[in-house]
C-alpha cells in the first residue's frame, strides 16, 4: 500500500490549518486597522502606532449559525497627541461587530452645573 502514513497526513492538515488561520488573520487585522484608523479621522483623534494588536480569539456563530472567529483588537488612540487612551474593535469573521474608542473627558465648560 502506497500513499501517506496517517501520522504525515494529519501533520499536513494541521499545517495547512495553521497556514490557513495565519492567512485569516492578517486579512482580519488589515480591516481592523482600517476600522481603528477611519473611527480615529471621522472623530479627529490620532491612531497610535498605526496597528492593532489581537487581544482575543474564539469561535461564534454568526447570523446564518456559521461557525466563525470571534477577534477582539486593541488599539491606542491619543485625543490630544500628548496621552494614550485604549480602544478596541471586535469582528466577527471579517465583519466589524463593535467599534471602541472609549469615553473622552469633557471639558468643565461643556458640562452642566
């Protein structure tokens, strides 16, 4: 009998998995940049460092009951180019769920007495 010993091949689907995933997640991480950068400019903030980092990964279930990844970025963003606040942005598959850039402080004039 010819062909691939079961060890070889189950070693190659998981190294096609890995390679798959891998794939997966850099296109994730480009739309989650995208993402952070685009909420950053519309709200005049400045994107940190211009990436985002994977702060959590886990399978859901989409709309349609699809098994996907569930992928939570962080990020850091400045309001006033002299700080660094936190934000984060979850996607489900390739899809933005939530997008966060946090509660800014508001300024003493604006608020009510």
């Amino acid at each position: 009998m010819s062909g691939l010993p079961v060890l070889e091949l189950f070693g190659l689907l998981i190294l096609a998995g890995g390679f798959w995933l891998w794939l997966d997640s850099l296109k994730a991480r480009d739309i989650g940049i995208a993402a952070a950068r685009t909420a950053c400019q519309s709200e005049g903030l400045q994107l940190l460092d211009d990436t985002v980092a994977i702060a959590g990964l886990k399978p859901a279930r989409g709309e349609d009951g699809r098994l996907l990844l569930r992928r939570v970025y962080a990020f850091e963003y400045s309001d006033t180019g002299d700080n660094r606040r936190n934000g984060s942005v979850v996607l489900l598959g390739h899809r933005v769920l939530v997008l966060n850039i946090g509660l800014r402080p508001v300024p003493s004039d604006l608020m009510l007495h």
